[in-house]
C-alpha cells in the first residue's frame, strides 16, 4: 500500500521548505505558492493564488516560455530541469529580477495537468562563478609581474567568497583525494574541515554509489563539466542528496590537475518531491477505486434488471406448476416430474432473490448478520461457474457460529471476490472449500473466522506479501484488475477486522478473514469512517 500522507503534514512540509515551490494548472493560473515562494518573490499567497504565472517572469522571456511549457506537457519524461540551454530568471513583486535554478515535473495530463516548479535564488552562485572565470582569467597574465598582486587579491576575495557561501565545495586532486573544503561542505559531511581534508571522494559515499562516484571522477579526468545528482553517507550514516556542479582542473602544462566540485544541499526539496509524488499516486489510487465501485455499480443496476424481468415469467411457471400438482394424483408417476420442476422454480426464485440482494450494493445494510448464510447464498449466486468449471463446493460450518454486525452487501462482496479468484486458480477444476468457525481478536474479542481453502496453482513466495496491493496481480494481462484483494481487504479493515493469505505453489491458497462480533457500540459508524 502507498503511504498515506494527511493533507495538513503535506501542506506543512511544502511550507518548511527553504525552496520556492508553484503550482499552476493546465492554463498557467498559479494553484499553490508555499512561504518559500512568498520569500523568495515578494508576494503573500493571496496576492499570486488564482493569478497568471506570467507574473514571475520577466516579460522578456514569457513569449518563449509558453512555448516550452506546452513542449514539456506532451514530453514522456515526468520532469526535468529548467535553464540547460538558456538562463532562467524570476521577477520580484518590487520588479527586480534574479537568476534560478528551476526543476519542473508534471502529474496529470491534457486540461487537468498540473506543473510544479521548485525555484532556488542562484544569485551567489552566480556571483561564484563569476569569481571563479576571473580568477582563471587573472591566472594566465600571471606572466605579467604587474599582474602577480591582483591575482593574489582576487585569489584572497574568491577564498573568502568560497569559505562563506551556502554551498558546499571542495577541490580534488588527481587521485581524488580532498586538498580543499569549506566549511559548508564539512558540515554537510557532519564532519570538521580537516577532518575531511585528505580522504577520497568516496570515502563519503554509501557502498552502493562508490561505483557511480568513480564513473563520475572518471569524467571530470576525461574533461567533461556537468551537473549530477550526488548522494553522500554523513557521519551519522544519514544520507544527504546534492546537486553537483563540477568540473575538471588543470595545470600549466594541460594536465589534468583533480577537480573542482560545488554541491548545492537537495534534501528538503527531494522529501517535497517525493510527498508530492506520493500525494498523487495515492489520489490516482483512489480514482481507480472510484471508477470500480461505479463498474460495481453497473453491474448491480444490471443485475436488478435481470432478475426483474426473470420474477415475471417465474412467477407465471410456478403458478401453472402448483395447478398442475393440485390435479395430479399422489399415485400418478407424473407427479414426481412436476414436484421436481417444483423445486428447481424454488431455486431459481431464489437466485433471482440473491441477484436482487447483490444490486442494492452500496446502500447503508448494516445489521445482524448469520455469516454461514451469507457464504451458501454466495455459492448459489455462482454456482454455475462453479459446476462448470468442474470445482467441488465443500463447506465446513461449525457449530455455535455467532452472529455478527456488519455490512452483509460488502460481505457479500467479499466473498463473490474470494469465490470467483479461487475459480480462476483452479482451471482444470479443483475443490473449493469455505470454512465457518468461532474465533477470537486480540485482546480477547470474540470474532468469527472464515477460511476460503482452494486447491489451485498457488501463489509464489516472492509475490504472496503484494498480493493484496491496488492494481498487482497475479493473472495473465488483461484477466485481472488488481483490485479484488484490495478491496476486500479494505471492507475487512472498515469492520476492524484482519485478512491473512497463506498459499504454497502447486498445493492452493488459503484466505482467512477474521471478523468481529460487533466492531463498536454504533455500528452505523462503519459508514462514517
């Protein structure tokens, strides 16, 4: 199951955020702006919610950036960053502009997309890297002796710049091993800086991303800048995310000379993506759930129809049968013909019942409910596929059962899932076996257990702990929603009951719910919940 995250917390962690993060829909109205964003723009939330993104862009760039919007809502990659081939930049409420980092990714898509955008000032960045092109720049007319004394200068202004700016960064030499690092670094790394200074890269790395980290200082050897997601183990084990700057270093000569790395502290803004990515794969969850229930719906409404149109002609049968018995003799060899025409219209009737009982599916029916009853009246419901199948129905009641309080349509329901999943197990025909016996919940309530025993294929041991997850399944494509386990266990919580699946492959699978007798004092409570 998808973690589950309330609304307010979401909402919360999005504010804590140092990041500016927007929303906007499908026609660029701005849906949401967290107090990064208020900082970082100007503007209260009430001044920019329901209002143009064109607002935050510099007019200069708002023809183009359109363009690149509706580029990336038809692109299949869900997000990416923005700026790779031209700089990006904000605008402030008082009108004055700022250079960004910009991430976007999409959920949804056409009318009902949505883009969120995470935006960093990058305004010290900026003012980095342009000490750092002068410092370069000063280096190669150090053949001028005149020169010397403002390279050093610069060379002084740039270490300062360097040992106060939020980002991390160090110098690497040829072996990669740390020959610089600032503050901000070290204390990303949980460590001092000379507790740093002098190990490998990778020295800060977890196991599995040393591989990766040496691919990368492979590049930098090869000449390659580039930008990366970077992960780095703490000293307390914490993982930290980064986005790396990089880029190669050489010497007067050419050679490659190490590397010259700046890391700007991702995490926040990893933990926002991922609370909105889980946010939406739990609301698309929920959609499919929605459109099943109303697939449910439909059936019910159908098999309504049915078993009204059947009552007519039953009742006309049942009727010319009973008057036919009335005038046939008890000695007459006919009768016995007629009495069991008799008590297959009986049957019929009372299939036609159940279908009835199975259209009003959703409606509040919570009430006292004899849970051996409920399961017979759901094997006649699918008896026939059952017998066609070639599956033996053995149930197993035991004695003294109690009666429990609960929703007997979504039991029903239940069961019909659990029922017709066994059928499918079992394609060469089998024996299904549904079993009925007192039980108890924990501390000590009383509770009744049901087990539906198949002999089918089984379920293997790597799959057997996600079967009841929304949409997996165990069927060829195309033979299964995914849903069926899911939704049981959900109607079996709702009753604060428990579901247990037990299933060896080649031997069949065994489903046991365990229900309480009365799950509260109000048991209409089970609709509000």
């Amino acid at each position: 199951m998808l973690a589950r995250i309330p609304a307010d917390q979401l909402a919360g962690l999005l504010d804590i955020s140092g990041d500016g993060i927007v929303t906007v829909d499908a026609r660029q109205v701005v849906v949401a702006f967290n107090r990064g964003a208020a900082n970082l723009f100007g503007y209260d939330p009430a001044e920019i919610l329901g209002r143009p993104l064109d607002l935050l862009i510099p007019a200069r760039f708002l023809a183009a950036h359109a363009g690149q919007v509706a580029g990336f809502g038809r692109a299949p990659e869900p997000a990416r960053h923005m700026g790779e081939r031209q700089e990006v930049f904000g605008v402030r409420k008082d009108g004055t502009e700022f250079p960004a980092e910009v991430s976007i990714s999409k959920f949804g898509a056409g009318d009902r997309a949505l883009f969120t955008a995470i935006v960093r000032d990058v305004t010290e960045r900026k003012r980095y890297e342009a000490a750092a092109r002068e410092l370069d720049d000063l280096r190669t007319r150090t053949r001028v002796a005149d020169a010397e004394a403002a390279a050093r200068h610069s060379e002084a202004l740039f270490r300062r710049i360097v040992e106060t700016a939020h980002e991390g960064i160090w110098q690497l030499d040829p072996d990669a091993r740390v020959v610089f690092v600032n503050d901000r670094m070290a204390d990303l790394l949980g460590y001092r800086p000379d507790e740093v200074r002098g190990r490998q890269k990778w020295d800060f790395l977890f196991d599995e991303d040393r591989a990766a980290g040496r691919a990368l200082f492979e590049r930098r050897r090869a000449g390659v800048s580039e930008q990366a997601d970077v992960r780095f183990r703490r000293r307390d084990g914490g993982e930290v995310w980064t986005l790396m700057s990089a880029r190669p270093l050489t010497d007067a000569a050419g050679r490659f000379d190490g590397a010259l790395d700046m890391f700007t502290d991702l995490t926040e803004r990893r933990r926002a993506e991922d609370a909105l990515r889980a946010r939406t794969e739990e609301l698309r969850a929920t959609t499919q759930q929605l459109w099943q229930a109303a697939k449910l719906a439909g059936v019910g409404e159908l098999a309504a129809s049915i078993a009204h149109e059947l009552n007519n002609p039953l009742a006309t049968v049942s009727l010319r049968v009973e008057r036919l018995l009335a005038r046939t003799p008890a000695d007459d060899p006919r009768r016995r013909q007629l009495e069991v025409i008799e008590q297959e219209i009986e049957r019929m009737a009372g299939l036609v019942g159940n279908l009835l009982q199975f259209s009003r599916a959703g409606r509040d029916q919570v009430s006292t409910v004899d849970v051996p009853d409920e399961v017979v009246k759901t094997v006649d419901l699918v008896g026939h596929h059952l017998r066609k199948r070639q599956i033996r129905v053995e149930p197993e009641f035991a004695a003294g059962v109690p009666h429990i309080h609960a929703d007997r349509q979504q039991l029903r329901q239940v069961f019909l899932n659990l029922f017709t999943n066994a059928a499918d197990a079992m394609p060469a025909g089998g024996r299904l076996a549904p079993r009925v016996r007192p039980g108890r919940l924990p501390p000590d309530r009383p509770a009744v257990v049901v087990e539906v025993m198949d002999t089918g294929t089984g379920i293997p041991p790597e799959l057997l702990g996600r079967v009841c997850e929304p949409f997996f399944t165990t069927k060829d494509e195309g033979k299964g929603t995914g849903l069926g386990l899911a939704i049981c266990r959900r109607i079996v919580q709702q009753h604060h009951g428990t579901l247990e699946v037990e299933s060896r492959p080649g031997q069949g699978t065994t489903v046991r719910l365990t229900l309480p007798v009365r799950p509260d004092t109000n048991v209409a409570g089970l609709h509000a919940e």
